[in-house]
C-alpha cells in the first residue's frame, strides 16, 4: 500500500536527514573543493525541512507538488555536497 503524502514528507525528510552532513562542523565544511557554499546549502535546507516538520505537526498534509519540490531541492544540493567531496 502507498504511504499517503503526509507519510511519505516524513519518510523523505528522515532519508534527506539520515544522507545528508546537516552535523558536520563548519571548519569540515568549508575546507577543499568549493562549488557552491556547502553551509548555506545546508542551512536552508534545514529550514525547510523545518517547516515541514512543524506543519506536519499541525497536521497540514503536503500536495505532490510540495513533495516534488522539496525532492528536487534535495537533489541539487546533494550533488553540490557530493561535489564537493562531503560525503562518505
């Protein structure tokens, strides 16, 4: 059976969560290769991953189209982390 979208937002930000360096320290992520600035790319990702936790909370359920969004941003910004060599 499909997770509904609200399940699936709370799947997609623990997987998003578990993948990403959100608690790696800032001297580890501003060292090296930089092809974009991996902080700010995680800090506002944390932002939004956030909100969604806290509307969720409140019980607001996300459309596809939020839950799209949010996964292609994700996206980018694990490829920018990839690029610059942050993760394992």
């Amino acid at each position: 059976m499909k997770p509904d979208t609200t399940q699936a937002m709370e799947q997609m930000i623990a997987e998003i969560r578990h993948v990403l360096p959100f608690d790696m320290p800032v001297d580890q992520l501003c060292s090296g290769i930089c092809n974009g600035c991996s902080k700010k790319l995680l800090d506002f990702l944390d932002m939004q991953l956030e909100e969604w936790e806290m509307r969720l909370q409140t019980g607001d359920a996300p459309a596809l189209g939020e839950l799209d969004q949010l996964s292609k941003t994700a996206r980018k910004i694990h490829k920018v982390i990839e690029r610059n060599g942050l993760l394992g």
